[in-house]
C-alpha cells in the first residue's frame, strides 16, 4: 500500500478524489489540524528539535507566502518560530508516515504548504501539483512550479481550440466590473456573500479564527485610504492617450496571490518588474498601468504609492478603460504572467513576461531579459490562428480533464464528482507512472 499525502482537498470535491485514491489501494493521509495552521494558531508537538534543512531563502518565500493571512500579521520573530516548528514538524511526520508522495490540488502558496514541498524534496519524496486552467475542465500537473505549461510529447488529452476558449471567456473575472454586466454583478457578489457566511459559521469554532476575522475588518481602514490614493493615482482617461504614441500595457496583478507570490520569482515585487522595464524602454516609450480590479490595501501601503510614483514613463490609467482597448494601443504586453498575456498572444501582440507563464510555449511570447532587442519584440509577424491553434492543441493534449479547484465546480452543469475524481487520480496514477514515481 502506497502512502500518500493530500495537500488542500478539505471541501466535497475533494473528498471524492480521496476516496478514489483509497479504492486504488492507496493509504491516504492528511493534515487533521491544517486549517489553524494556515492562520498561525495551531499548536505543533515535537519530540525533539532536528537540523535545520530549509534557508533563508526559503524563509523569505514563506513570509511572502503568508501575507495573505492579512495586513496585521509582521511579527516576524513569531513567523521565524512558526516556521522552524513547521519545518521540524513535517520532517518528522513524512518520515514517521512512509510518506512516498505528496499530492497538492494546487501550487503551494499559502506558506505551510510550501514548507511541505520543501522539506519534501529534501527528502527526495516524489510531489506533484495540479493547477485549475482557465479551460474549462482542463487542469495542469508537474512535478515542480517551473514545468507550468510545459509540453508532454506521450500526453494525448483532448484538444482545445481557440473557439473553445473564446465561447467560455474568463470564467473567474464573472461579476468583476470591467467583464460583466451590472446584474451579473449583483448576482456574483450575492453568492460569494453567502459562500463567505456559510464558510465563517463553519470555521469560527476553529482556533485564531475570530481573532483573525477581526483583524481582517480592521483592514477596512487601510482600504478605505487605499481607495483615496487610488482614485487621485490612476485616473488618466482613453480619450487622453494618443494612438500614435509608444505604449507598452502593463496591467497589475492582485496581490497577495499565487500568480505572483509563487510563480513570480524575484516579482512577487511588481514594482521591481516596473523599474525594470522603465530602466529596459527608450525615452519615448509609456507604460500604461492599470491597477487590478480586485485589489484592496494589501501589497498596497503609502510606500508603495510613493514608489510606484518614483517611476518614470508609467502613465497611470482609469480603471474604466477596457483591457482589450489599451492591448489595442500598445506595442507589447508586459505582466509577471498574468492572463492579459495571453489575451495578447489572441490579438496578435507580443508578450513580455517576468515570472512563470503557463503560454510561454506560444510565438511572440518574451521572457524579461535585459539582453532582449526591443526591435525583435515589436517588429514580430502576427501570426494567424492555425499557428496559435497548433501551440494551444499541443499545450492541452498535456492538460488532463477535470476539476481540481472547488471554486471551477460552478462553471461546470451538472458535474460528476465521482466521474470527476475518477479522471483526476487517473492523470495523477499516468503521470506518477510515466515520471517512475513512487
């Protein structure tokens, strides 16, 4: 019996995918107390200290990681200890458990799931990671972050086509302003709404969880002087750019978010991908920046307004303006690897990126290099849609079927979790197979 160890599947959907892996003989294992871990609070039993195995490196990566618990969470000689006791804690469980595979449902960004992966391959313990695609009931899976979007020649997953992708649209930006309609507005803020209550009646009796609701509302404060700074920052209008100009869209990602804290490498910092290309573009070059629309005060503080000021060539625009309009205008598209790049690839614009980007695979796609020429990414040949076909079929034949999110249930009528369970363990028991995995 092969032991196994499921990293982020405690809702209904991944209950079933557990079940699965039990039918299939496998000794499914999971962390019983992982919710009070990932607000801080859970009280860790040691036998005995052990040598320390993760660096600092590392360290700072899982401080990133832990923003997301919330603006009010910097004590870092506590965040130190939490993450010796993680590390030492996790050592000692893969070990006393036989642990021989590590399955996480999706890319380690959340801090403990992190400090897994690592002492993991430490450990030299097989890991795979499943990521939901924007493809409709399409998923990635690799062994390592760096592997997104990479092509398996011996895969044979169905196609997706351009149409395909076209006909669903962004799924996760539904009930965002700027993609959706006022009432479909309404009606997705009205169910997250209640997600949200039903999650917190659930969870409340979870140690640390009332304190950390309550220091989530205090950040109401910090959004509200966010929005000021906002709103007298990037308020530049469509009629105010001018069509012949040299611009390049660069629009931010929300933060904290693991587009950036984990497939970001040194750009989880965005500013420092800004400075960058300020420092790459010639003078006559701006930068369009577009703040996210779901962003609030985190990542967000009057220094980071000050510096992102400090900038020079960025020309701040109104959330107001359609993507696809300033895509239209630009000469390129610069993102960590943000989906607007792939946005861009479909209108025929190349593509700059900074972090990991599940379509680097696809033509005219850049990664940020100072060696780059600007005159080889603006001077490309836009490249027709049997081209851009072919990268995308080639890209999804190495994307099995099913559902690994929760949240990408919804988007799917009337889904199968039972057939849906069964096609995730049999990608992951293909793919463990084929990379002589456990």
């Amino acid at each position: 019996m092969k032991n196994i160890l499921v990293i982020g599947h405690g809702n209904e959907l991944g209950s079933f995918i557990k079940d699965e892996f039990s039918h299939r003989g496998y000794s499914v294992h999971t962390i019983d107390n992982y919710s009070q871990m990932l607000l801080g609070t859970a009280c860790v039993q040691l036998s005995s200290p052990h040598k320390s195995l993760l660096s600092n490196e590392v360290f700072l990566e899982f401080l990133q990681h832990l923003s997301r618990r919330g603006s009010f969470y910097n004590n870092l000689p506590e965040m130190k200890n939490e993450f010796i006791l993680y590390q030492n804690y996790f050592l000692e469980y893969l070990i006393t458990k036989d642990i021989e595979l590590v399955y996480f449902a999706n890319i380690p960004h959340e801090g403990v799931d992190l400090v897994i992966e690592k002492i993991a391959n430490k450990l030299n313990i097989d890991v795979v990671i499943t990521h939901q695609s924007i493809f409709t009931n399409r998923f990635y899976i690799m062994d390592k972050l760096e592997s997104l979007g990479s092509i398996n020649a011996n895969s044979n997953y169905p196609v997706v086509t351009l149409d395909d992708y076209k006909n669903q649209g962004l799924t996760y930006m539904k009930g965002v302003k700027g993609f959706s309609s006022i009432s479909e507005i309404i009606l997705v803020r009205i169910k997250k709404a209640a997600v949200r209550l039903n999650k917190l009646f659930k969870v409340l009796n979870h140690k640390g969880t009332l304190n950390h609701r309550l220091l989530k509302a205090i950040e109401i404060f910090n959004d509200y002087h966010y929005n000021k700074r906002f709103q007298s920052l990037f308020k530049a209008k469509f009629d105010d750019l001018n069509n012949d100009n040299n611009y390049v869209y660069f629009p931010l990602h929300l933060q904290p978010e693991l587009t950036t804290s984990s497939l970001g490498k040194n750009y989880d910092d965005q500013l420092l991908a800004l400075e960058e290309l300020s420092r790459f573009l010639p003078d006559d070059y701006k930068i369009l920046v577009k703040e996210n629309p779901k962003q609030k005060s985190r990542y967000r503080g009057n220094n980071w307004f000050n510096r992102i000021a400090s900038i020079e060539n960025l020309l701040f625009v109104s959330e107001d303006i359609q993507s696809s309009k300033l895509i239209d205008i630009s000469r390129f598209v610069a993102t960590i690897n943000g989906t607007v790049g792939w946005e861009a690839v479909n209108c025929n614009k190349p593509v700059v990126y900074f972090g990991t980007a599940w379509y680097a695979s696809f033509p005219n796609v850049f990664y940020f290099s100072h060696d780059l020429d600007l005159q080889d990414i603006v001077n490309i040949n836009p490249q027709d849609a049997e081209i851009k076909n072919k990268s995308l079929e080639n890209l999804s034949k190495s994307m099995p079927v099913g559902v690994v999110d929760q949240y990408y249930c919804q988007f799917i009528q009337d889904i199968d979790l039972t057939n849906n369970a069964k096609l995730v363990v049999n990608a992951i028991v293909d793919f463990t197979n084929e990379n002589k995995v456990i």
